[in-house]
C-alpha cells in the first residue's frame, strides 16, 4: 500500500518527467479511478497546458496546472492524486510502450507518457477547480509526518487518547503513516502497537520520534519502506517468522481492521 514514501517517489515521477511539458493528450482507460471528474473534464481541461512543480502532503500528490508560459495562479485547476491501496505512476518513456492491464490513465506529452495505474481502484485521480478546492481536500489531515518536530509530534499524541498503532495511523492526527511505516517505527521504538498515546513517557514519544524520522529518511530514499533483512518489513509476510532483532517469533494481530506485526520480546504489553 502506498504509504508517504511511495508517494514521494512518485512525486520524483512527476518532477522529473512531467513538469513544463504540454501535456498532448489525456486517455481515460476507466472512469473509475476518476474522483469528483468527469472523463470530458480531464480530456478537455489538460490539453495544451502544462504541470507545475508537484507537492505531496501526507500520502496526496498535487500537480498544479498551468497554461505553457504562465504561472499556475489560485484560479487554475490541479490534478490531484491517491494511490490507495495499489495505485502508482509510472512514466513511459518510448511511446507505443505497450499498456499494462491496470493502466487507468494516459497523460501524453511529446516524449512519452505518464500512467496511473491502479489494479483495486479504491481512491483515485481528480481534477480540482482552483486552489481552494485543494484546500479543502486537505483539511481534514493532520501534519504531514515528514519533517514534524518533536514538540508538534508530541502535542498530536497527546491530543488524543488512542492506542499508538491506530493514531499513528490515522491521517487526521499525522498525514502519510500507514501499515508498514507504523509497524516498522513501534517495533524499533519498542513499544507495543496497543500502548496508549497518553501513557507514553517523555523519552518513549522522543524514541518513537527519532525512529520515525530515521525510518522516513531511508524510505523516502528508496521510494517505498524497505523489505530489508534487517527490517520489520522484510519479514512480516513470511509465515512463522523470527524477529530481526532477537529471534523471537513475530506476532500478528488485527488491530482496527488493520494487519499489525511486532515482537513480543522487543515490544512487551504496556
Ligand atoms: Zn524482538
């Protein structure tokens, strides 16, 4: 599932392929993964115009439109993308490349092509009216996770009483954690997922901080969380599974819906 640094890397996609160049022509393979547009919306609007430098916030990516010798002004359009579960963006270089089943749509410009892909379609790609509608898309997020101070980082946990694998997750408290940044930052803060935000101590939310800037750091480098053998993430899908760490079997659990994995050595019960 895309997560902060999936989108970050796409964000790369965007910025050094797509940005300044005329988009020549927009294919819309399904109207499903479009959000609040309409297919005629997209193939009339974009044409002609070009995307300006791309800004992620959480695990959104907005691509400000603009008209090819002008600024992107507060009135322009932006396109706006969520990648859900599955979703990516992909750029082509050689036109003609053939599609991929789950290509949704084609943004060509006159070097190549730019594609959302998305196999389960459960977010998607939407054409905003101005700068304002982009606003309010965003207002329900919190800060974005990525860059956050300790003391802002603090004040989110403790507004709210809620055990940590469920507010790390929650986009209105912090924007861009999911499944696997929230499991890999407790297990190697060594806190377990169902402690509670406000029964943290003051060094516990200082680690959970340091470790969550660390695993972004190397994350957003390699453009998804790592499935390294040294990683959380490298083992969490393997049935019986030892902890990286200690050797101890990794535990599973459901956890508001979501699949949580950590060590009960590393991670013992608050
Ligand atoms: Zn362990």
């Amino acid at each position: 599932m895309p997560e902060l640094p999936d989108v970050e890397g796409f964000r790369r996609v965007l910025a050094q392929h797509a940005v300044d160049r005329p988009i020549t022509r927009v294919e819309v393979l399904d109207p499903q993964v479009l959000r609040d547009t309409s297919p005629r919306q997209l193939t009339t609007a974009l044409p002609g115009t070009d995307l300006a430098k791309p800004r992620r916030y959480g695990k959104w990516l907005m691509a400000p439109v603009h008209q090819p010798g002008h600024r992107h002004g507060k009135d322009d359009p932006t396109l706006v993308f969520h990648f859900g579960m599955t979703g990516s963006l992909i750029w082509n270089d050689a036109a003609g490349e053939p599609l991929h089943p789950h290509d949704r749509l084609v943004f060509a410009m006159e070097d190549g092509e730019l594609r959302y892909r998305d196999m389960r379609k459960l977010q998607g790609v939407r054409l905003t009216g101005n700068d304002h509608d982009v606003e309010v898309l965003l207002s329900d997020l919190g800060p974005d996770a990525k860059d956050l101070s300790l003391a802002e980082f603090r004040d989110r946990l403790q507004g709210v009483r809620r055990q940590l694998k469920a507010a790390l997750t929650d986009q209105s408290v912090l924007a861009g954690l999911g499944n696997l940044l929230t499991d890999e930052i407790l297990w190697r803060a060594g806190l377990h997922p169902r402690h509670l935000t406000t029964d943290l101590s003051s060094s516990d939310v200082a680690r959970l901080h340091e470790e969550l800037h660390d695993v972004l750091r190397v994350s957003i480098r390699r453009g998804c969380v790592p499935p390294d053998d040294s990683w959380l993430t490298g083992w969490r899908d393997q049935p019986e599974a030892p902890c990286p760490r200690c050797g101890t079997p990794l535990r599973r659990m459901h956890l508001g819906g979501r699949a949580t994995v950590w060590c009960p050595h590393c991670q013992p019960a608050p």
